[in-house]
C-alpha cells in the first residue's frame, strides 16, 4: 500500500513540473542583420515569452557610417530594454543607451542611442525557430530616431541548447505542496 501511497503524488508532481517547465526563456541569436550603410548587427537577447520580458542581452553593432554611429555594443550594463512585445505578439524590442553618447550629426548632441528590431511574427520560444524580422516597422538604430539607419535583411533563431530551465510561480508552489504531501503520507506510515 505505501508503494501505491507514493506513486500517486509522485506521477502528479512529475506532471506538474513538466507543464510549468515549458514556458522557459529563449536565447534569440541576432542573425544576418544588415543596416541600409553597410553596417551589421550581431548578438543574442533572452527573451521569456510566458511574462514578455527581455532577461539579458549582448548586441554589438559595427561597420557602416562609423562616424555617425561608431562601433557600440548593448549590454545589461550599459543599457536598458526600453519596450518589449507582451506575451505571445509580434512586436518591437528597442534596446537603448543608459546614458546620451555624443553623435555630432544630431540635433541634439550628446543624444541616446536606440537598437530598434521588429518581428514579423511572435517569438514563439521553441528552439530552434527562426522568426522574420518586419522590416517596415521600427527596425533600424537610432539616436533619439534621428539620424537612424535602417535593417534591411536578418532575422532571429533560437540557439537550440540555450533555454534557461526554471519553474513558474505555480511550478514551485505545486512542488512545496507535493513536498508537504509526500511528507504527511511518510509520517502517516511511519
């Protein structure tokens, strides 16, 4: 009987582990991407469609009209994830400076830098996927949107392998629960 007893919650939190583990943030890879001088985009964003919420980043951009828009990189700690699509919609992330970088050619000198890019459809979080990037949305980079330079090709895959498995809220609050039955049921036949 106490095998029986055991298997029950068991199957149950096993079951419940695996549903709330689905919805893991995604490493999104920055892939291909042009801009209308020349220049290009390469990196990775975490993004965890199940909250809409951009986790970490690292995107550099380079090349093109370097004297308007020199080498840079977007990082945790030097910049902030202005926007970000809500769960589950196709939308714009825009990655921006956390403090205005001198930019001669605008009208407002020292101005802050944007890294704008639009999907053309949601990132669905499976591995592996490639999304399309909308390039008639707000898909460029930008100093306060002006002077901007646009994204004309790339797109975003995600890395296979590079999921950060983690629970919800009710992954971990079914996992105590199970816990405290599991431990009732063992002194109950202790």
């Amino acid at each position: 009987m106490m095998k029986l007893t055991l298997r029950l919650p068991t199957i149950v939190l096993s079951a419940m582990i695996c549903i709330a583990a689905q919805a893991s943030p995604v490493r999104w890879h920055v892939k291909d991407v042009r801009f209308t001088d020349s220049g290009q985009a390469s990196g990775f964003f975490v993004y965890d469609n199940s909250t809409g919420t951009v986790l970490d980043w690292n995107i550099t951009v380079s090349g093109g009209d370097e004297f308007t828009f020199p080498r840079g990189t977007y990082l945790r700690g030097n910049s902030f994830v202005l926007t970000a699509p809500p769960p589950s919609t196709a939308g714009t992330f825009i990655f921006r400076s956390s403090v205005p970088q001198a930019c001669p050619p605008c009208p407002i000198d020292p101005s802050f830098r944007d890294f704008r890019i639009t999907t053309a459809s949601p990132l669905s979080g499976s591995v592996g996927a490639v999304v399309a990037l909308d390039f008639t949305g707000d898909t460029r980079e930008c100093y306060n949107c002006s002077p901007f330079r646009d994204i004309t090709a790339g797109s975003l895959e995600a890395i296979p392998g590079r999921t950060i498995p983690m629970l919800s809220r009710a992954g971990y609050i079914g996992l105590a629960a199970m816990l405290a039955i599991l431990g009732l049921v063992a002194m109950r036949n202790a």
